[in-house]
C-alpha cells in the first residue's frame, strides 16, 4: 500500500528543493579559473556562425591545419557562442549553465518522483545525492547537456511506461537528433533505451515464454532501439559522427587519454572503500553505490534486468574514468528510486521510518552543502569572468601588441585560449580528436630531453614558446642561450628564438637579469646589486607594460619578484618592496607573497604588521608552515622566546628533513634562552650539520658549549667550545670572558673546562 499522502509537496520539500536551486545558481556564479576548452569552443562557435557551416578541418592550429576534424559539439559551440555573443559574454555562459543545470535538475525531479511513486522525500533526498556527486562537474562545457538530456530519456521513458501515451516515446527522436549535435554523449541515449528493450525482452520471457505475440511496450522499445541509431545519422558528418564515440577512446587514443587528467583512472579500493568524507563527491558516490546495491537486493522480487544493465554500466564508466563519476549519479538514482519504490509498496510501517530518515539525511546533505559553498570553497572564486593568474592574459596581450609573428610552441593547457585570441596553437585541448596520440607524445617528451626538443623546434620551424612558469621546462628555456625571454605573467612566460626577426622585440624587451620561471615558493634572484638593479628594471618596463595595456590589476607575479628585489637589495628599498609585495596581494593573495611581505615589514622593524602578514600566510594555506617559521624568526628577534619555540616546533614537527638550518638555529637559541638545555643542545646540533656560514657556527657551537656546561656534560663541553674557536678564532676571547665570570660565581669545575680550551 503506498501512503499517498507522499504525492504532495510540504514545506521541507519546498524549502529543500529552494536550496538546491540556490546552490546551483551559487555553481555557475564562479569564475572561469581552470578549463580552457571553452576558449576554443567558443572560437569555434564563431567560426561556424562566420562561415554558416560546420569545420571539416582543423582550422585553429598550424600543426594540424587542415587535417580532418570531425567536430562533435559543435552544436554546443555554436549555443555558447550565441549566449557569449548575444547575452553579455560571460555573463551569457553564466545564464546558459544556469539554464542547464536548472534544467537538468528540475526534470530528474519529476522523473524521480515518478519512479519512487509519489515520495516526493525520496526524490528529494536523491536530487541531492545526484547534486553533491556532480556538482564538482558543473562548468560550461558540453557534458552538462549530457547530463540533462539523460535526465530528460528518462523522464519520457517513465511517463510512457505510467500509460501517458506512444508521444512520449515519439519524441525521443528529435532529441536524439539534437543531442548527437551538441555531444558524442549521445550513445547513452540509445544504450538506456537498449537497456529498456533488453529488459522488456526479458520480464516477457519469464511471464510468457517465447511467443510470437510480443508486448506493445516491447514492440515500442525495440523499434526505438532501431529508429535512434538511425536518426543519429542527421548530422553534418553522417556515420563518421556517429561511430566517433565508439573509436574515441580505443586504440592509440587510449595512452594518450591517460595523460590528460579528468580521463585518468581511478583504483576501486579508493572508489569504492576509502570511506573519508573528502573530497565529497567520492563520498557520496560511495553512498549512493552502496545504497542502490542494498536496495536492489532488498527488491530482488521485483528487480529489473534494465536495472542491473544501467546501473552495472554506469559504475564500469565511473571505474574507467574521472570524468564519469558525476555521469553515474544520474544512472543510479532512476535506479534507486524504482527499487526503492518496489520494496516499500506495500510497507506502511517502513514508509514512515525511511520517510524520516530520507528528510534526515536531505537536511544534512543541505546543511553539509552550506558550509561548503560558504566556508570551504575560497570565495574570491564567486563572480563572472575570468579569474586572475590562471591564464597567460599577460603574455598573450604581449604578443598581440607587440604584433609578434610566429610559429609558437605552447603548453597544452594554453593551446584553446590562443586559439580564443586568433594566435594559432602548436596543440590544444582537441587532443586526440584532432592531434594525432604520436605528437601529443612527442610533445610531452620533447621537454624533457633536450635533444627532442631540438628536433621539434626543427620539425615545425618553432620560433616562439609559451611554458608554464612553474614547470621545469621553463628554466632550461632560460639557460638555453638560443631563446630569450621577453614576458611572463603570474602562471607563463613567453620566450622568443634570437634571430633577425624578433631583432626589435628582443633590444627593448629581453629580460636578462632575472629567471621569471619557478613556483610560488621560490625564485631565483641575482647575488650582485648591479643585476638586481638590472632586474628591477626589466620589471618595471614590464609592469607598465601591463598598466598600460589593461591588465595592471591583473597580473600580480612582476609586483611580487619586485618587492623580492627591493627585500634584498634592502636599507631604503624595503619601504618600495613592502609597496610592491601589498599590491601584489591586493590583485592575487597568495601565502608566499604574505610571507615575503612578513619578511620585509621584519626588517623594517614593523613587528606587528609582520606578525599579521605571517598569520595571513598560514591563513590562506593552512600546510604553508613556513609561515610559522617566518612568525618564529621574528618572535625570537623581538625576545619572545616562548613563542618563538612554539611557532618553530610546529614548523619543524611538519618539515621533517626539509627543516631548513635557519629555523634549527632559532629554535636552539630560544630553547637555551628559556634555560631549556636539552632541548637547545637537540635543534643547535642539527643546525651546526647543516650550517656552513664560519660566523654563525661559532656561535652555535658556543651556546652549545654553554647549553652541555648547564646540563653537567663538561667533557662536551670542551669539545664544542674547540668548535667554536677552529670555526672564529676571536670567539678566544669570548670563552677567556665566560672563564673569569665563572670563577667569579664560583663554578670551578665549569671554569676547568673553559680554562682547557683558552689555554
């Protein structure tokens, strides 16, 4: 008996199902901060919308420039291009993943309150599910049309199965025809009304036998089965579309799908029992395999053959791919909802129980999503646009105004927003369905070894390169005394082949002093004054560089290197380095730049707004423990020895063998100026292995001399104070000063052992 009293709508549905639509409007409100195939797709939407037809060849790259391309979304190109173009840029791609995602959500809703037989807390509690596994996925890329249109086949297929009528059914077929010209997503279209045929073909064998008469409903799924691959073929590249799905992923293709990360693999064990609940997704999508088993096996009587088609599908996509984790939810919960629905007809008992309990864990799952999109995600992610430090804004400005010409090596993440600003790429993000696996190979070899490298630049006359600053590559193109580098922005730099036709480019703006290449925590600077002046300059012709161009407040990494110049060049300087080290912050916080302004304020003796900046550091990366050194430092040089300790050990308990000597030092010092002597002679021990300035290890070797004297370890003593006088020999008379001040205060036996070093 099923309580019909689920039929309506309450006031937790409502407010449940408000909050879902707020989260989705809070997903697409994020600016773009890491894919880049939007670039290219919208380039591509333009070309098409240009030339009122669909590219038979690759059009964007020179590599490839006219081999074949079979473009299978062009239909989303073509749509996001409209809204880009139509609606207010990205303030149109923000509508159109809202519309989506909207879409998606409100469908799957009514298909799951049908399959759950009215249980509006069912489908409630299972949008949610669906909403936490995917959500991660929610960009403006065409899978979100995937996403909707499987909600969609459902949907229809539900409604034609509750008796509403063969239209239902009839109009699968002109969303097919649509679907297979928006994603190559297509074929789970026709694989979930297979799965349905399949599963109609069977519950008719078990009732009936084999019997010429078939069922209208079989009838009906097996000519649909029939009809969708054949209607697929309307599309502008007929079979080739068509078979492309089933081709993409196999062969070579596969090696090379594994390199690009949303297609790597991920292992069972951690798919299916690491049982942490972060990152999110992965734990509800544990829930929800876990959940959707035990209720099929709860409703074994009643199980459908469809059933453990779709669903065993979908987990062995979720099992092959990253990417198709979010893809399983929308598989699993029709599933779920329909066997939920079979085990509690009938139950009027458990009805109420799993009511509460599907409301209990809604709330959860809303109140989970609250703190995550206001506590957890960083907040300067909200908004429209692009995010600041992500993409090569910097030195693609550069190229264009500078109206650089060339063939241009990039790294694979920059090929879709070179093609975006009509600078054609060496590759892309259409790897492999336009660049072949044999040169995305060679690609990622060639920079790695330098003789591959050599031969790419030969094979395709490369005269321009674009890297990321942070990969090692970048540094090797540095030394390479063939190339120069004329530009970087905070994630590229942009190096030039020295040859007559960049003669200009390069005598204005070659960057010599200074190796722009490295991560957020280190860079390499020059020793002498004259190149850091040198340094500073090129920095400065390439900030007003930016200003000029726009992009001032937009590109934070030549502030930064500034302000480091400044720090060490130091004396008047520093009040210029924190200027710069602020405005860096102001246009990217970043925790090394908090730290590198820590350290100019310290030596400015601005001991507070040090103290904050350190703070600030650890704030924004909560495992940036160099920033309890920088605290450490700086509370030991204020006579704060307690906290010194205190930032210090927390420092050093997390480096572990990266400990650098500094912090070892500090840490020993503090330690023996609290009169904790074991503790000063333990951290000065492994700042003498590791130190080598002969100043400071006379020093160290002294108080550890002192610290052994204090704990009774006389002979230890003697041993260290040597130390310390082979390392500087004044330190002499350091120890003939302590000697007397021993005498005096009557320790005789500490005075012996001084006395046995002096003499």
């Amino acid at each position: 008996m099923i309580n019909r009293s689920d039929d309506r709508l309450n006031i937790i549905d409502l407010t449940l199902l408000v909050l879902l639509g707020a989260f989705l409007f809070l997903v697409a409100f994020q600016k773009q901060r890491w894919d880049t195939d939007i670039f290219w797709a919208l380039k591509s939407g333009e070309w098409i919308v240009e030339n009122m037809k669909v590219p038979a060849t690759d059009p964007f790259s020179y590599t490839f420039a006219g081999r074949e391309w079979i473009d299978f979304t062009w239909g989303f190109q073509l749509i996001a291009h409209l809204f880009y173009t139509y609606l207010g840029g990205w303030y149109g791609l923000f509508i159109l993943q809202l519309i989506l995602t909207g879409a998606t959500f409100f469908v799957l809703y009514r298909a799951l309150r049908l399959l759950s037989g009215g249980r509006t807390w069912l489908a409630v509690f299972l949008v949610y599910m669906v909403f936490v596994i995917s959500h991660g996925r929610f960009f403006i890329r065409p899978h979100l049309f995937a996403y909707l249109f499987i909600s969609l086949y459902f949907l229809l297929l539900t409604l034609y199965e509750k008796g509403h009528g063969w239209k239902y059914l009839a109009s699968l077929l002109p969303l097919q025809v649509l679907w297979v010209n928006i994603h190559s997503s297509f074929v789970m279209g026709i694989f979930i009304v297979v799965a349905y045929a399949a599963g109609a073909f069977f519950s008719e064998l078990r009732r009936r036998g084999l019997r010429a008469d078939v069922s209208g409903e079989l009838k009906a799924f097996v000519i649909l089965s029939v009809l969708l691959p054949l209607v697929s073929l309307i599309n502008p590249y007929g079979w080739k579309l068509v078979v492309f799905p089933l081709i993409h992923q196999g062969g070579e293709n596969a090696e090379a799908l594994r390199y690009i990360g949303e297609w790597t693999r991920i292992g069972l064990r951690e798919l299916l029992f690491f049982l942490y609940p972060f990152p999110l997704n992965f734990f509800a999508f544990k829930v929800l395999t876990f959940a959707t088993v035990a209720v099929m096996v709860k409703n074994y009587r009643g199980l459908r053959l469809r059933d453990l088609i779709l669903f065993a599908a979908a987990f062995y996509m979720a099992a092959s791919h990253v990417r198709w984790v979010a893809l399983f939810a929308y598989f699993a919960a029709p599933v779920m909802a329909s066997n939920a629905a079979g085990y509690l007809d009938g139950r009027w008992s458990g009805n109420w129980a799993w009511k509460r309990l599907g409301y209990a864990a809604s709330v959860i799952l809303s109140l989970v999503m609250i703190c995550d999109f206001l506590f957890v995600k960083d907040l300067r992610n909200y908004g429209v646009g692009l995010k600041k430090g992500v993409y090569p804004e910097g030195t693609v400005r550069f190229i264009e105004r500078q109206g650089i010409k060339g063939k241009i090596y990039n790294a694979y993440i920059f090929g879709g927003y070179l093609a975006y600003h009509d600078i054609s790429p060496f590759i892309d993000g259409r790897t492999p369905t336009v660049y072949s696996p044999y040169f995305f190979w060679t690609t990622r070899l060639a920079e790695r070894k330098a003789a591959s490298w050599k031969r790419l630049v030969e094979e395709y006359g490369i005269d321009m390169v674009l890297v990321k600053t942070r990969n090692k590559f970048c540094k090797e193109m540095f030394k390479d005394d063939g190339w120069s580098a004329v530009a970087f922005d905070d994630v590229s730099a942009l190096f030039l082949r020295k040859h007559e036709g960049f003669k200009e480019v390069l005598s204005s703006w070659e960057i010599r002093s200074l190796n722009p290449c490295g991560d957020s925590s280190r860079f390499e600077l020059p020793e002498d004054d004259g190149e850091l002046m040198n340094a500073g300059a090129d920095l400065k012709r390439l900030i007003s560089f930016f200003s000029e161009s726009g992009l001032g407040e937009r590109v934070a990494r030549p502030h930064r290197l500034l302000g480091l110049v400044y720090t060490k060049l130091g004396g008047d300087r520093l009040a210029e380095a924190v200027e710069e080290l602020n405005h860096a912050i102001s246009i990217k916080e970043d925790p090394y730049t908090y730290y590198d302004l820590g350290l100019a304020l310290g030596r400015l003796k601005r001991y507070d707004d040090a103290l904050a900046a350190f703070e600030q550091a650890v704030h924004k990366k909560k495992k940036f423990y160099k920033g309890y050194m920088g605290a450490g430092l700086l509370y030991y040089d204020t006579g704060d020895y307690a906290n010194a300790v205190e930032h210090l050990e927390a420092y050093i308990d997390e480096t572990g063998d990266e400990t650098e000597y500094m912090a070892y030092r500090t840490m020993g010092l503090s330690c023996f100026r609290l009169e904790r002597y074991d503790c000063a002679i333990r951290y000065l021990k492994r700042a003498a292995f590791t130190g080598d300035d002969p100043g400071e290890l006379a020093e160290i070797y002294y108080h550890l001399g002192s610290a052994a004297i204090e704990t009774g370890a006389f002979k230890e003593a003697v041993r260290y104070y040597r130390r310390a006088v082979e390392a500087e020999p004044e330190y002499r008379e350091v120890l003939r000063a302590l000697y007397h001040d021993l005498q005096r205060s009557g320790r005789n036996e500490a005075s012996l052992a001084v006395k046995d070093v002096i003499e």
